[in-house]
DNA sequence: GTCTATACTGAGATAGAC
DNA sequence: GTCTATCTCAGTATAGAC
C-alpha cells in the first residue's frame, strides 16, 4: 500500500474534490493541480472524465466495504455495528457539515446529469442498505429488516443535508441521539411482539 | 397574474431547469430554447446566470409563502397543517422521485460550488423551520418546537433523497406513515408530560 | 510516463442592428 | 424588446517530443 501509482493519486485526488466541489464543478486542471502532473499526463491514466468517476465510485465501495468488514474482524455484535454505523455522523460531523453526505450529494448530482454512472453511484447506497439489513436480521427483525434498514439511511442523509445547509454541527449530535432512541426502542417493541407469540 | 412578461417566462422555466438539470448543468441556451427567445435577448432581462438564480430563489420563496398563507386561510389548526406539510412529499412524489427535493438538492449543490447564493437558498429552508416551529408551539410544545421542526425538515429531505436514488415511489408512502405517527406520539408523550406538571 | 503545444467545443457575455 | 453576430474564456481532449 505504501508505493502509490500516479493512477492512485489521480483517483484519490478526485475523490476528494469530487466530494468537495462536485463532479461537474470539478475540472481536469484541478485534479492535476492537486496532484502536481500536467494536463497532458492525465490522459495517458483516463481517456475521459466519466472514466476517472467510475475509478472513483469503485475506490468509495472498495473503501466502505473494508470498513465494515473491519467492524466484524473488530467483533462488534450486530447491535454495535448498527450503533457504528450512526456513529459514522459523528465521527464526520466537520465534513458532513461542510461538504454533506459524499453518497447522497453524488447521487443526487449524477441524477441530475442524467449520467451513466448514476446506477453505479446508487451501488454505494445498495451496500450500506444490504449490510444495515443483514444486522437487523440477525438481530431477529426480519420481517422490518429492510424498512429499517432504509429507514436509518433516509435518517442519516436528512441530517447531512442540513446539517450542511444550516452549518450546524451540534445538529447531529441532537438527531444521532435520537437515532440511538429510535434503535433502542424498535428492538424493544419487536421483542415484546415476539414474546407475545412465544 | 394573467399577463406574463418575458421575464416572468424566464424565470419559470430557470426554476424547472434548476430543479431538473441542476443549476450549473443549465445553460442560457436550455433555458432560452424552452421560452422560444434568442440567447442574446435574454441578456436584456438578466445580465448574469446568477441574476437568474436570485430570481429563481425570490420565487420559490414566494411560492412557498403563498402556499402556507393559503393553508391558513383554508382554515386549517396547527396540526392539520403539520400534516399538510408532511404530505406534500405524497403530492409531489412524482417529481421528488425523479428529481429530489427542490431545496434540499439546490441548498447541496450551491454549497459545492461555494456559490454566493447559497444562504438565499437556506432561506427557503428557514421559512418551513420556522413555520413548523410556530406550528408546534401553537400545540403548546415550546420547548421542543424547534428540535421537533428541524427533525421533521430532515426526514422530509432524507425521503426524498432516497426516494430518488432507488427510484422508490412506495417508499416514500412508507416513511410519510412513519412521520403521521410519530407526529402523533410526540404530541401525546408531550400532553402527558405536561399533564404531570399540573 | 510525463511533458508542452495545440485543437475543438460550449458556455457566459457584449455590441449593435432592427 | 428582440434579434444576429461576435468575443472571450474555460474545459475536454489530442498529438507528438522527451
């Protein structure tokens, strides 16, 4: 991991900007900026921009599949998982507030281009809504496992957008308690409703 | 009302295209292909694309306005017009599906591209806070108007987003029931911590 | 693999005729 | 108020030297 190709700069640097500035806003001439090679150079690593957004869009799942696998290789239980996944909001508060979700905000813009790697982008959104379903299974929520699952996710963009637009960090913290509250109590709630069928 | 100028025309479809494409993706072109003007005329109504977005922004302010003005002359009590704002996310799941939520994804994109309109933007998002906070003070919960209000923006703004990346119409019905109750159960849990203060 | 030079395009913006 | 013609610039992309 530590001999970095320009390729990996190039894509890293593009994550980056791409997250802060937008895909479209993002230009050539920034990325190459960042990475300290010239315009030209750039082509000989991506023909087109759409090609480097792609590389991007792959390096984020890669990335967030690694970190929940790490969470099972740390042994966080189901519950703790879920209670980590709501914490990512904390642990990113500064950038949520400056910059938003970087899954919601490039979904939504590709939507918007009408771009090809739109399917793609929601990808990212699939892995986290699968995962998130999985821990409420194995929590014995089957029959909700996917309602909440997407329920935390539309929770968790709701706060980064305006969190964002109104600067307002001590925002999150307000909405990831409530989102502890909520987790809290639906599992008590399933667990009464089985017991009353046992 | 009936009467409506060039501009007036203008400025209506900006606001469409804005919502749609994005606006950086707009081009003075879209927008004066879709009024049936030249490019260069457009420039004796507006002498920037930024002008533009001001107008847009006034707009949609205004529009928002009248629709809440409306609701109160329609006789409509505080919690029938909470109700009424949860459900506009029902009358406009069509577009809300395909293109997200106008203010959410206008505010996001603004910020990206650390546009000096973007608190005008935040503007729309101030007016439904603090129409919902005036809302559930009049239902006597002060203390939590806000928290309540804000709670209910980001819900709204994370249906919409998800709505729109799954392409899931049914979700959004989903968490709209979500939202009646939980609107509901916070009013009693309310009522019932007051009525033990009495 | 990296560079410079350059072509091409589309977008914002201006000038001036009608 | 509306048009055509034109300018300028930034952005994507290519060619070819090193």
């Amino acid at each position: 991991m530590k001999n970095k190709t320009t390729r990996d700069h190039i894509v890293e640097a593009a994550d980056q900007l791409f997250y802060r500035q937008g895909f479209e806003h993002t230009s050539f001439s920034d990325i190459a900026e960042t990475v300290h090679i010239s315009r030209g150079n750039f082509y000989y690593h991506f023909k087109t921009k759409d090609e480097i957004l792609d590389a991007v869009i792959t390096l984020r799942i890669a990335n967030k599949k690694a970190m929940l696998d790490q969470w099972k290789l740390d042994g966080r239980q189901p519950l703790d998982r879920i209670r980590s996944f709501i914490h990512i909001l904390i642990a990113n508060r500064t950038d949520i507030k400056r910059y938003g979700c970087p899954l919601g905000t490039l979904s939504t813009e590709l939507s918007k281009l009408n771009h090809a790697s739109q399917a793609d982008a929601t990808k990212l959104f699939t892995l986290f809504r699968t995962w998130l379903r999985q821990q409420f299974i194995l929590l014995g929520l089957e029959k909700d496992a996917d309602t909440f699952a997407m329920h935390l996710l539309a929770r968790s963009q709701g706060v980064a957008t305006l969190a964002s637009a109104f600067d307002d960090e001590e925002f999150i913290n307000q909405e990831v308690d409530q989102m502890y509250h909520w987790l809290n109590s639906s599992i008590e709630t399933a667990a009464s409703e089985s017991s009353i069928h046992n």
